[in-house]
C-alpha cells in the first residue's frame, strides 16, 4: 500500500460498534493507545473488517491543533 498521506499507524482492530449506515472502528496502535474512526458500514464489510485484525488507521489532514490548559 502506498498513499501519500504522511500519517499512518497500523494496529489491531480493537473493536467495532456497528451502526444503521456509519460503524465505529477502534485501532489500538500501541497498548493503551487508541484511534477511532467513523467509516461507513459499507466500509466496514467491504474491508471484512473484524475485531483483531490488523488495519492501518491512515490520517490526512491540512491542519493539526495542538492546545493547553
């Protein structure tokens, strides 16, 4: 795979919440660290995504915020 996006983590599919049109998806990228994306269900059963698989959570974004208290 290759893609352009400069932010990509792989991990284990932690677990999925299924929805009625959108799924959440939880990678653990490390032990104790998560990523939860919102991808359709079409998606989801495209992918054959399932608990304990290994993904790729692929991040592209023009601007990332960083904030403090």
């Amino acid at each position: 795979m290759e893609v352009s996006a400069r932010n990509s983590f792989k991990g284990t599919i932690k677990e999925i919440h299924a929805g009625a049109v959108n799924s959440e998806v939880i990678l653990e990228i490390a032990p104790g660290v998560e990523v939860t994306a919102i991808i359709t269900k079409e998606s989801v059963e495209h992918l054959q995504l399932q608990e304990g698989k290994q993904a790729i959570a692929v991040i592209k974004a023009s601007d990332v915020i960083i904030a403090t208290e």
